[in-house]
C-alpha cells in the first residue's frame, strides 16, 4: 500500500493535493490521475478517488481538508474540524431524512483566515486545540462543544432546548459537561436560559417537551412536583416514564423523537403496561402544553384533584385558571 492509498483509507478516499505532496507525489501525478479519472476534484485543492456523488462523509472531510493547514495529515491537527450541526452529525452517523442537507459546518482557529468555498461555512473560534478530537475522521469539535453552539445559535428557545436534549438523549454528552462547556462561555447569547434549561435536564427532563410542561404548566400552575424518567420494569420489558404523580404517568408525546408508527406503537403498549400495573397514564401533545398550557392544567390539575392532590393556581390574570373559577 502507497502512502497515498494509505491516505485515502484514512480519509474515506478524500485526499489534498498539500498531503499528496507531501507524500512523495508531483503536480504532474494528481493530473494524470485526474485524466485516468483515479481521481476527480472534490472542492478546491481537494480530490476524492471516484467520479460519482460523494457521500456526507466524504463531503465533511473535503470540507475540513479545503480549510485545514498546508502541512496537516490524517490523524494530527488539520487546523481545521468540523463545527456545530455537522460535528453532531458526524456522531450520530447518518439521521433522518434531509439531515445531509445544507453546508457543511467547519471551525478553524481565530487566528486564521479561510475563504469558505460554496457549500461550506466556516467560523473562527479561540483555544480550538482542546475542543476538537483531532483522532477522529473527519475531525470535529468535541459534542456538547458542537451542541452547545447548535443551541446558542438556534432561532428560538425550543429549537435551543430541541440542541441540548438531543445530544444529551444520544447519550454523547450529559447536562452537567454541556454545563462545563458553558460556564466558559461568558458572553454567549442566550447563556442564562441555556444554563437553567442544563440545569432541568440534568435533574431529568430529556425532551423539548418534557421541559416546557416543567416550565408552562407544572410549576407557574402549582401542580405536584413530578419524577421524572422513572425507570419501571413492565411485561415488554424495562421503561423510562416523562412524569409520575403517585399512581398517575404523564406521558410527554411531542412528535419531536415520536416520529415512526413503531415508535408510536411501542409507546401504546407502554400506556397499555402501565394500565396493567394499576396506573392511570396521560398523554399530553405538544399543542396541549405548549400552544394551551393554562387550559392544559386546569385539566390535569382536576385529574390530580381526584388523586387527592390540593387543587393548582392561575399563573396570571388572563389565566384559565381565573376563568374557571
């Protein structure tokens, strides 16, 4: 094997034409192996060893290749890796539908300046040394680095909380290192939100959801405190319940992660399970706790009076809590 084979292996058949230089060939080899079409150009000064649609992969590593140093090989710091949305997907391997879309996302020191090439965006960054696994391929910034900035950058608070639930539901991260990464941060938008939403998750609210029923109807409405992720031995085996009142499970179903009708089945049966074992189960969508949470609680608030539970409060004047009474 050649040191160029050996190259191509390492970089999902993506290759510079500075590391092929530096391993010994000429400007006059890559051309040939242009014409032979043993090789076709990827993005500028990057080739990669076929003549047909690269993959995501191969796209991120010319992505990273196009803005890393001249003298950067594979498996030492390029000066470049890939940033935000791509560096978790990189992670995640390959995701929903329409996930390989967009611009490939690559971070290079504050102290370099790249000119982006078309389908590749580029952001400075300091101290990006100890935030990436340069051992990884492509290389990319460590993942609660990539999702705190998918979050910070996010256009809405849920879309922020959609970034942190993510990474820490894909078990790549927890809440308490997103914290960590964030406290370094200290002039990031949207930093105080961030840090309580880390905060909530950490004590385990794990979707979009489960945390706005903790924000919009739980607390400001004065229902019982719920446990959270309740882990629970069933006849289909073990569960983790959104939320728990004594013998009542509320179950968060937002569609954010609920979207195949297996999932949907599966989560039927869970409510069938709890049935069994006594236990009275709620499934709340995202219209009802996010689009009506005051006429949400009121309901569940009547619920848990049954229960025996002291009834809840308005959370304002305009209420439906006020218009109930």
């Amino acid at each position: 094997m050649t040191d160029l084979d050996a190259l191509l292996l390492a970089q999902c058949g993506v290759v510079s034409r500075a590391q092929a230089l530096q391993v010994g060939l000429q400007a006059h080899d890559l051309r040939r192996f242009v014409r032979r079409r043993e090789l076709a150009l990827l993005l500028p000064g990057v080739y990669v060893d076929h003549t047909g649609e690269p993959s995501w992969v191969q796209r991120a590593w010319g992505a990273v290749l196009v803005c890393s140093s001249p003298r950067g090989l594979a498996g030492v710091d390029l000066g470049a890796a890939l940033a935000g949305a791509s560096a978790m997907r990189a992670a995640d391997g390959p995701g929903r539908p329409g996930a390989d879309g967009g611009p490939i996302q690559v971070v290079v020191p504050r102290s370099r300046r790249v000119v982006a090439p078309r389908g590749v965006t580029v952001t400075r960054t300091f101290l990006l040394r100890d935030r990436v696994h340069w051992n990884l391929g492509p290389p990319r910034l460590r993942y609660d680095e990539a999702a705190l900035d998918v979050a910070l950058l996010a256009s809405g608070d849920f879309a922020a909380v959609g970034a942190v639930a993510r990474a820490v539901q894909g078990r790549h991260t927890t809440a308490v290192r997103m914290q960590q990464a964030l406290a370094s941060r200290k002039k990031a938008p949207r930093r105080e939100f961030l840090d309580a939403v880390l905060r909530d998750v950490a004590q385990g609210t794990c979707s979009v959801l489960e945390h706005a029923y903790l924000t919009r109807i739980e607390r400001p409405h004065g229902l019982p405190r719920a446990e959270r992720q309740q882990r629970a031995g069933t006849a289909t085996g073990v569960v983790y319940r959104d939320a728990v009142i004594d013998e009542r499970v509320i179950e968060l179903d937002g569609r954010f992660w609920h979207d195949t009708a297996e999932q949907r089945d599966r989560d039927f049966e869970r409510d069938l399970d709890a049935a069994v074992e006594g236990h009275d189960t709620v499934r709340l969508t995202w219209g009802q706790v996010v689009g009506r949470p005051c006429s949400t609680a009121v309901k569940v608030s009547a619920l848990l009076e049954r229960d025996g539970w002291p009834p809840g409060r308005a959370c304002g004047g305009d209420c439906a809590f006020t218009r109930a009474a």
